[in-house]
C-alpha cells in the first residue's frame, strides 16, 4: 500500500527526475517526507536509492536553492 508520504515523495522526485535537477531544498523537502511517518518503507527507499543513483551519475544534478 503507498501512504500519503509515498505519494507526495513520488511526485517530487518525478519532478526532480523530469526536470534532470534538483534544488538542495527540495531534497531537504524529500528526505523530510521520508522520515515524516517516522518509517521509511520499501517504496520510499526503491525511490530514494533512485533519485541518489541519478545524482550520482548527473543524469540528475543538485543545485543550490
């Protein structure tokens, strides 16, 4: 079942992911969903480990803001 976080973290880095960048703001804002509910399921960590494996190979770049 995907909780509201799950939906919301979902959207955000579809975002990230659509537009290849990503402010440190809103990556605060992710991991700030994450920890939301206080439990990280499978599907917020399938997510994350994505979003991490895109900035790592700068198909997804972090900026400021």
């Amino acid at each position: 079942m995907l909780t509201k976080s799950g939906r919301k973290l979902e959207e955000v880095i579809k975002k990230a992911i659509d537009d290849h960048v990503i402010k440190n703001s809103e990556y605060e804002e992710i991991i700030e969903l994450i920890h939301e509910d206080g439990v990280v399921d499978a599907h917020e960590r399938v997510l994350m480990q994505e979003l991490n494996d895109l900035i790592a190979d700068r198909t997804v770049k972090r900026v400021a803001g």
